[in-house]
C-alpha cells in the first residue's frame, strides 16, 4: 500500500486550513476577539458544508454490500461457528481483485 498518498493528502488538508486560517486574520498576533471571531465564521462555514454533504449523498451498494458481509461473517464469528483464523481469513478472499486507488 502506498502510503505517500495518505499522507499527502493529509498534509493538503491542514494546509488548507491555515491557509484559510491566515488569509482571514491578516496579522500574525491578532486581537483574541477577532481570532475568536474567524474561528466561529470557519465552524459555521464548516457545519454547512458537512450538513449539505450527509443529506445529499447515499452510500454507494458496493460499500453497504461489503459493510453487510462484515457484518454477517462477524455474527458467525462471535456465534462460535467459525474459528479466529477463518473469520480473519475471510474478508481477504476477494482480495486479488482489488484495486490501488489513485493519488488525488
């Protein structure tokens, strides 16, 4: 698994926060009401984005048809019909069709 990928995008993502971050204080030590302020127009701006994506968005059938057979091999699993080797085993056996995703 390449992890340059994570990481990357991790670090893109706190970047692209202090930049906002910066571009709204305008001063390296700014007043604390004014930095209380931006941090209060970013959690607003923040909670809109995050709502409008939940209620627009459903989860795609390949996800919710893997969650449901996690689920069931889980369930068989904590029945004790299947041993510890098997239930790790077995999420792996279509493994040799996945796929590396892309780097975006």
């Amino acid at each position: 698994m390449d992890l340059s990928c994570l990481i990357q995008n991790k670090w893109n993502g706190m970047e692209s926060y202090h930049g906002h971050l910066n571009a709204e204080l305008n001063a390296p030590h700014p007043n604390i009401y004014i930095f209380v302020e931006v941090l209060l127009r970013q959690q607003a701006a923040t909670y809109v984005t995050v709502s409008s994506l939940s209620k627009s968005r459903t989860i795609p059938r390949s996800i919710r048809e893997k969650s449901a057979r996690l689920l069931d091999l889980f369930t068989v699993y904590s029945a004790g019909l299947q041993t510890r080797l098997d239930y790790f085993n077995a999420p792996a056996i279509n493994s040799h069709r996945r796929r590396s995703l892309p780097c975006i």
